[in-house]
C-alpha cells in the first residue's frame, strides 16, 4: 500500500529485505564494474549508513 520500510536492525538484514523486493540483485555479477543493483556495494552503503547513525 506505501513504501516499505527498509530500516533493518543490521545491515545484513536491510540488504536482504532489498533483494527481497527485487531492488538489489541475489549475487555479483562482476560482469560490469559494480553495477547499481550489485549486492556488494549495497551492504558497503546499509553498513556506512549503519555506522553513521550508531
């Protein structure tokens, strides 16, 4: 009904719920370097974001 809430309790969990949702892929494909849906540089980011707010 509204935007789904991507506040996880670690960083794992909010990547996971992302890949769920279809916005991040399930695996790397190192086939382009580092493309927007990699699921590498989403739990970089959950983690930045995570230790920003902590």
């Amino acid at each position: 009904m509204g935007k789904k809430d991507s506040k996880a309790a670690d960083p794992r969990a909010r990547v996971r719920k992302l890949m769920k949702a279809g916005k991040v892929k399930k695996k790397c494909c190192r086939s382009k370097p580092r493309c927007k849906k990699c699921p590498v540089l989403a739990l970089k980011k959950a983690k930045a974001e995570f230790a920003k707010a902590a």
